[in-house]
C-alpha cells in the first residue's frame, strides 16, 4: 500500500466525494435501472451514472476512477461497453488501519 499516493487521490474533492457516493450507492443512483439489466450495486457504479451525478466531463470522471483505482481504492468490471465502479473495502481497511496505528 502507497499510503501517500492514497492520501493524494483523495486530496480532491469530487474524488472523496465519489469515495462516499460508492460507500452508499442506493442513496445517491437510481438502482432500478440496475435491477432492469440483471445487475445492481454489487458489481459498482456505472461511469456513465457518476459522471451525471458529478456534472463534471466524462473524461475527467474517468480519469479520477483511474487514478482510484491505480492507488487500489477502488476495483471496476466491465459489462458489455460499459465500466461499473465499487470501493476496495480490503485497501479501504488497510489504509484505515496504516492512519490509526502509524499516525
């Protein structure tokens, strides 16, 4: 774990405020539209849907889930043409735990 790269990717803004957005995925996107393909929030949170919610360009979107999921906050699929998101709960602890016990 790169804590420093981790405490970089989520010194933005948009991109701690997606972190929260996948911690509670059905308070924040519609799942009806998941539930529709056979899918839901299990599998994340399509690009498409965090790119709407945030009103920012999709290429700079998916350019922050990039940059999350390189420093290993977050894992992704691919359904089709279309990239889901979801937090890694495994790294999320981990680095949990690296500021409770080391800072």
């Amino acid at each position: 774990m790169d804590a420093l790269a981790i405490f970089k990717a989520l010194s933005n803004p948009t991109r701690l405020q997606i972190m929260e957005w996948l911690k509670y995925p059905a308070k924040y996107f519609d799942e009806d539209s998941y539930t529709q393909q056979d899918l839901g929030f299990h599998i994340g949170v399509c690009v498409g849907d965090i790119q709407a919610r945030s009103g920012l360009a999709q290429s700079v979107i998916s350019g922050y889930l990039q940059a999350m999921k390189d420093v290993g906050l977050l894992e992704s699929d691919r359904v089709g043409k279309w990239t889901y998101y979801r937090r890694n709960e495994a790294m999320i602890d981990e680095f949990r735990k690296f500021v409770r016990d080391e800072l």
